[in-house]
C-alpha cells in the first residue's frame, strides 16, 4: 500500500499546527508543510480546499481521494494514517 501523501498548511505563530507537525514527525509520517502566513497562494488553495481559514489544515491523499483534516484532531488523524 503507498504511502498517503500528507500536506499541513499551517501559520508561524499557531500552537496547534507546532502540536500537530510535532505528532507527524514523532509518528514518523512524512509530509510537506506550507506557512500560509507567508505564502498567499497557499492561503488561497487551502481555503477553496477546506473553506476554512484557520489552521491547522491537514490534506491528506490516498487511493485518489483527499479527506481534510481542520484544525489537529489527533483520533482523526490517527484513523486516516492508521496510527495506533
């Protein structure tokens, strides 16, 4: 089974989004991280994507699909991952 591919925008400053990414690298999962505080254009794709604007949201793709995480629920995460 490959690997899903997991993408975090997440800002600087948000406590949340340090927690999750934290949780990520802990549990070994890879993904690629965007500040959208920094990068509008990444703002943009996360909010038509999630139609929210706070962070952490998590985008993670598998078997073609993308299921959005928001904000960092650790038992969501855990269930799309298979994190046990």
């Amino acid at each position: 089974m490959a690997q899903p591919q997991v993408t975090v925008y997440s800002t600087q400053t948000c406590p949340f989004c340090k927690m999750e990414k934290e949780y990520l690298d802990e549990k070994k999962i890879q993904y690629t991280n965007y500040f959208v505080d920094q990068d509008s254009a990444k703002a943009d794709e996360m909010i038509k994507k999630s139609g929210q604007m706070g962070v952490p949201v998590t985008i993670i793709e598998k078997d073609g699909k993308e299921e959005i995480v928001v904000g960092f629920d650790k038992s969501k995460l855990n269930s799309l991952l298979g994190i046990f």
